[in-house]
C-alpha cells in the first residue's frame, strides 16, 4: 500500500551512553510530512533538532523506532534524502558549478544530465553569473545559495535544512529566506527546517512543531495560516508584515519558554 506521506517518523526514540550515565535525547517522536509540505522543527538548545535530523537521514540510529521515506525504510544514509548543514563545507579550490556537482559525483549519477541540472538550479538561485567563480569570491549568501543547489542536485525527495542560514547577518537572512523557499517550493520538495528564530519557522513553513526540553518530545503543533492574505500563502518577507505574525510568534514563544534560561 503507498504511503500518503513523504516521510513518516514512527514512534523514534534515541538514548546515549557516556561515563556519567545514560541519556534519553529524544523520546516516542511521531511526525507524518506530506509530499511538498514545508514544517519547521523549534526548541531550546539542547532538546535534540539537530539530532532528530541525523536522525531522518540516516547518519545516526534511533535506539528505537523506525522512519520511512515513501514507505521505505531509513536505514543508513539515502540518496532521496538531502541534508544541508549549518556551514556549506565548499571546497574552496573547485568551483562554483564544480562543489554544485559533488554529490552527484559521490553517487556516480550521470554528469552530462547532472551538470545540466546543476547549471539550471544555480541560475535558479540567482547565481548563474558565478558558474566558474570560487567560494572566496562569494558572500555569505551566495555560498548558501550554492551549498542549497548542491542539495538539490542529485533531485533528493525529501530535504532537511539544519539553521541553513545562522550564520548569516539579519538583513541577509530575510532577502535569502524568499529565494529559498521559491526554490523548494518551485522543486516540490518536502522540506524540514530546524531552526532557533521562531520569526524565520513563522514565516516559511507550513507547519511550526515545538520539541520540548530534554528528552525531546513534540509538545505542540501549529498550522502556519494567513487568513488576511485571502488564502493566498504569503512569501517570508511578506509574512512578516501579516497581523497573523505577531499572534503566532507570541504563542511560540510561550511554548518554548523563551524566556526561561537552560
């Protein structure tokens, strides 16, 4: 029977050993994303989003619990799954389209057809001026505009960006975050964003899911809908200006208790 969903975690759990004793990071996740839904992934540090993504691609094992992409078991690293880091890791001595190219190359796809989509893909992110240019010519932005093409190249069902833009000033993060999304969206991928800025989960997906502390557990669900917009779902920067927003990130914010420290 084919899955409605694109991914389906069922019922994930993780534990660690160390000298000091054993530690539950994560406990009895349970979370369906539909093919071309865009969630985010919220909570205070340490309450295990980044490990939920090693998680979904098959870097790290659940201690118990299974994830599915389409149906199909996640058990090691996936070539439907992409999964872009906080840093973009480009080799500074390949170019531009060359670092597009290396995850194709890691799974010996067909370059011809692979160097096609990738030229494609970087004009779509607004960098087909920069096809032979290196990272040291870049911007922060522009290397994070390439780093998601090169995500995006090997055609992955299923994309995980862990704060893809933290290191990024303020104003950039606010000019990339529509050219990001028009791409995903325009690709048709389901997409899952962690993140520390509620603002930036507010306004670029679809479904905002707050973890709680340590064990990680998911504590609440919220649909991200913009009646004011008259059903249209409005582009991040846009977002930002809808009455929705502020009711949202005040909700949010309580959740996570923001504004308690640990």
């Amino acid at each position: 029977m084919t899955s409605p969903y694109r991914i389906h975690v069922d019922n994930v759990s993780l534990r660690y050993f160390t000298q000091q004793g054993e530690t539950q990071a994560l406990q009895n996740i349970n979370l369906s994303v539909k093919p071309g839904e865009f969630i985010s992934l919220i909570g205070q540090s340490g309450c295990g989003k980044s490990t939920l993504l090693s998680i979904l691609a098959g870097i790290l094992p659940p201690s118990s619990g299974s994830v599915f992409v389409d149906g199909e078991t996640i058990v090691g690293p996936n070539p439907r799954v992409g999964y872009m880091l906080q840093q973009d890791y480009l080799f500074e001595w390949r170019t531009i389209l060359e670092n597009t190219l290396l995850g194709a190359q890691i799974q010996n796809k067909d370059m011809a057809a692979a160097e096609k989509r990738a030229i494609q893909l970087l004009q779509k992110c607004g960098m087909g001026d920069y096809l032979h240019h290196y990272p040291r010519q870049l911007s922060g932005g522009m290397r994070q505009r390439v780093a998601l093409a090169r995500t995006l190249v090997t055609n992955p069902d299923v994309v995980l960006l862990d704060e893809p833009f933290s290191a990024l000033d303020s104003q950039t993060r606010l000019s990339i975050a529509d050219e990001v999304v028009d791409v995903l969206r325009d690709e048709g991928k389901s997409v899952i964003l962690v993140t520390h800025d509620i603002g930036e989960a507010i306004a670029m997906t679809d479904r905002v899911i707050v973890l709680s502390r340590r064990p990680g557990r998911i504590k609440s669900v919220h649909h991200m809908e913009f009646p004011s917009t008259g059903g249209k779902r409005p582009t991040p920067f846009e977002a930002r200006g809808c009455p929705e927003f502020n009711d949202y990130f005040n909700v949010l914010w309580d959740e996570i208790d923001a504004h308690v420290e640990g």
